[in-house]
C-alpha cells in the first residue's frame, strides 16, 4: 500500500512511498484511511525515527474490517482515528481510538481533531476554568486554536498569546477575550497557563501565574531552554504547579465529545490548509514555518496510472 515514510534525506524527512499492509491485532480495526492531519512536532521530528517507519498518528476513514474481537464500529463506518501509523491508506488501530464521524461532519474535518484536540480537551480538565482566566500560548497553532475554543465554552476569560501581530487573526472571533504577542500586555495573575512555546516565554509565564495556578506543558516551539531565576519556583501559600502532558490512552470517549462539538457547530475543525498527500513536502514546510493556522490536513488519494 502506499504510505507516507521516513525519509532523512527528503524535504520535511518524509516520502510518499510504500509499506506492508497493516496486521491488526484482535482487539484493532483496520481502517481505509480517507484524510489525514499533520501535526507540526510530528513533522519536525520525522527524521528521529527509523527510515521507512510509517509515519503520523491522525487519521479519518471507512472501517474495511472491523475487529475480531467484536468490539468497536462494524465495517463501513466513518470514523476518526488515532494510532501509529495513520499516514497510510489502511491502518490498524485500537479500537478503544477511533470515534464514529456524525453524518454532518464532514471526514477530513474530523481527521483534524484527534492528537490536537484532544490534547486541548484533557489539557483543559485539569482544572475547572469557570470564572477563571487561561492563559493560551502558541494559540495560533493547532492545540492552540481548539484550546481558544474550549477554554471559551467551559467559560474561561480566554487571553490568546501569539508569536506575532500576523497571527492573531481568527483568534477574538473563536472566543479569545484578549489577544496578545507575546505576553505583553497581560496585567493581571492568571490561573491557568495551556503552554505551546516553552523556552524564555515559559519562565516569563510563570511569573504571571496566580497562587493555586498550574502550567500544563504541551508542546516546545521555542529552539531555547526555559531558565529560572533563583527561588523564582519557591511560593508561600496555596501550591503553583507545572506538569507535562502525554496522556493518548483510549482517546475514543473523547474524540467522541469533540465530534459532537463539531457536529452542533460549537467547535470548528480550523483547517488551515489542505491538499493531497502528493503535496505532503509543501505541507511541511508550510508548518514548519509556521505559516498554517489550525491543522494541515491531507486527502489520501490513489496512485494516478
């Protein structure tokens, strides 16, 4: 089958080539992958993984045969995913991954939202944000914008911090209260920091954190360490906390939620570009450079004759 690959010396280390079809486990469905999303810190560490490993994680498709096990959707089901392997035009997945598409989302809508808004939506379980002021940086990029959103409907006093005045565009209409470049600007403590940047932005964010606050680390943009200054983490009074997430277990449930988010028009995909899998080296760069707001989602189309 085709697939997208590791490959150290392509553009963006990834290769539309050739793989083995997928040998599922009892308990995994394989799916006939339709769409699938790029997310940026998967593209920029491509090149880490062994050359000719499947690559990507997100996916949306047609259940080809369901789980021998019995559990999951029945072939022939629309569903997003989320596995290894999802750059592929079949995948085998756990079925504790996937979620059925509603008939009114459309599928490659849906391949935009596992790794990113999931992340977003467990991130945001934390702590409850109602009545609370949450601080979003990187909140241009794909966790960024469904954080904006979430944050909003949760009821959060939602402060969107860019890289650049550029970005900032769409971010007031999807629920942002305030929106800044950098953290310039924000006058009062904050009480929950969903970080995408790290680096020097990180300690300067910590310093705005209220008592009782938490920083969830998600991603690291910045090409910087984050350095704190001495003492800068000792606090009397209620604990100020920083944690990282990874938490990917059995993420069905929740990819469920956000579908129906979308479905009832409350959260958009934010699809920022799209294109066949043939334009796989153009998307990456288009992240890696940061020029995509939201998702870049790719249509898995068969080889022309």
């Amino acid at each position: 089958m085709r697939a997208l690959v590791v490959a150290p010396d392509a553009p963006g280390s990834l290769r539309l080539g050739t793989a083995p079809e997928p040998r599922p486990a009892p308990h995994q469905l394989v799916l006939g992958v339709r769409h699938i999303s790029l997310n940026r810190g998967e593209v920029a560490f491509a090149g880490r993984r062994p050359a000719g490993t499947v690559h990507g994680y997100d996916a949306a498709g047609i259940v080809e045969h369901a789980a021998a096990d019995g559990t999951g959707p029945a072939a022939g089901t629309r569903v997003a995913a989320f596995g290894v392997g999802a750059w592929a035009e079949r995948m085998a997945v756990d079925t504790t991954a996937v979620a059925v598409v509603p008939d009114r989302v459309d599928l490659a809508d849906a391949a935009a939202l596992p790794m990113a808004g999931v992340t977003a939506l467990r991130t945001l379980r934390s702590r409850s944000v109602l009545g609370r002021r949450v601080l979003i940086t990187g909140a241009a990029g794909g966790v960024g914008r469904y954080a904006v959103q979430l944050a909003a409907l949760g009821g959060a006093h939602v402060i969107a911090s860019v890289g650049s005045a550029a970005r900032a565009d769409g971010l007031a209409e999807l629920g942002a209260h305030e929106v800044v470049v950098g953290l310039a600007g924000i006058d009062q403590p904050v009480d929950l920091i969903l970080d995408n940047v790290g680096g020097p932005q990180l300690a300067a964010a910590w310093e705005l954190l209220a008592p009782g606050g938490g920083v969830q680390n998600i991603g690291w943009a910045s090409d910087e360490p984050a350095v704190f200054a001495p003492y800068s983490m000792f606090h009397v009074g209620p604990a100020k906390t920083m944690s990282t997430f990874g938490d990917v277990h059995e993420v069905g449930p929740d990819l469920s939620t956000l579908l129906g988010f979308v479905a009832a028009g409350r959260l958009s995909p934010e699809v920022g570009w799209r294109g066949s899998w043939e334009r796989v080296t153009e998307a990456a760069r288009e992240l890696l450079d940061r020029r995509v707001a939201g998702k870049a989602v790719l249509d898995v189309e068969p080889a022309t004759a």
